[in-house]
C-alpha cells in the first residue's frame, strides 16, 4: 500500500483512450468562442430588428370640443370632463373659462365642493376657490387654466397644451377665456 502523502504516478493515455474523451480543451475553447462570438451578433441583430419598431404610446389629442356655451350654467362649475379630460368648466356672467383638474401640490385630481363653492384636494387637503385660486394647505399656486376659443360652429374648444398661470399675470390674456 503507498504512503498516503505521495502523489500516485500519473498514467500516460493511449490514443483509444483520448479518441474516447469527447472534446479537448482546445476544441472546447475553440467551441465557446464561436458560440459567444455567435450569440454577439444574434443580440446585435435582434436590437436592430427592435430598432426599426419603435415603442409609441397613444395619447390622445390635447384639443377637445366641450360643446356649445348654452350648455353651460352661469355661476356653475361643470365636471362633464373631470373624469375624461380632468378639466372643469366655469361660466361667470361676462366669460367662459376651463380649469385644469390637477392639484398644483402633488398632481391629484380635486373634487368641486358645490356646497363650499371651492375645489379641495383629497390628498392632501388644498383649497382653491371657484376661480382656481390657493386659499388652504399645501398647495404652492392656483390651478392653471387652459386655453378656450370657439370654433367655426360656435362651439367651445379647449386646448390643453397651453396653460395659463395667475402667479405671471397670465389669466387675462385673450385665449385664457371666451367672452359670453
């Protein structure tokens, strides 16, 4: 029996005995190469194909036709497109104005409080009176208003890509409302 630190002789293999074994490690290497280099022009190949089809996502149009101006009250605040559009429809007796339904503090939608007469955010309790003015919590500024013009058929359109700001004196400015 050999001692039990000794390193036992290595055999030299025959050629049946490496003809048996399936690859060497140069072939091995030789494979792995070629299937990294491979796999490199497969993933460039497949960013190109993803290039060509582009991720678009659908929004709608920021123009919207509210309707004509006899539908809407003097002295009421309309949420017919709260839901859709989040904006808010306010007639006064001499103009017609729309009002964004984002909270100018964290971006929720607030609610009309009809009896209160003001806007107040659930989230964080802001207060706006009917005008869009800040007037309690945290909110930083007034809602924005949006720009409303007529169309050829006498009908209100709001455009929601332009807004108005009080805070740069903005409110008086011809398309932030409509004369009635």
């Amino acid at each position: 029996m050999p001692p039990e630190n000794t390193i036992p002789e290595s055999k030299s293999l025959t050629k049946k005995e490496v003809d048996a074994n399936l690859w060497t490690r140069r072939e091995f290497f030789g494979f792995a190469g070629w299937g990294a280099f491979l796999s490199a022009i497969g993933v460039g190949l497949l960013s190109f194909l993803r290039m060509l089809y582009p991720r678009v996502l659908f929004e709608p149009s920021a123009i919207f036709k509210a309707g004509p101006i006899s539908d809407y009250v003097v002295g009421e605040v309309s949420e017919k497109y709260k839901e859709e559009q989040r904006v808010w429809i306010v007639r006064e007796e001499d103009r017609l104005y729309a009002i964004q339904a984002i909270c100018t503090h964290l971006g929720c939608t607030p609610r009309w409080l009809s009896l209160e007469n003001k806007f107040k955010c659930p989230c964080h309790g802001s207060g706006f009176t009917k005008d869009g003015i800040n007037f309690e919590g945290p909110a930083p500024r007034p809602l924005e208003r949006l720009k409303v013009t007529l169309d050829e058929e006498q009908n209100l359109v709001v455009d929601k890509s332009k807004q108005f700001l009080w805070e740069k004196n903005q409110w008086d400015d011809p398309d932030a409302f409509v004369k009635t």
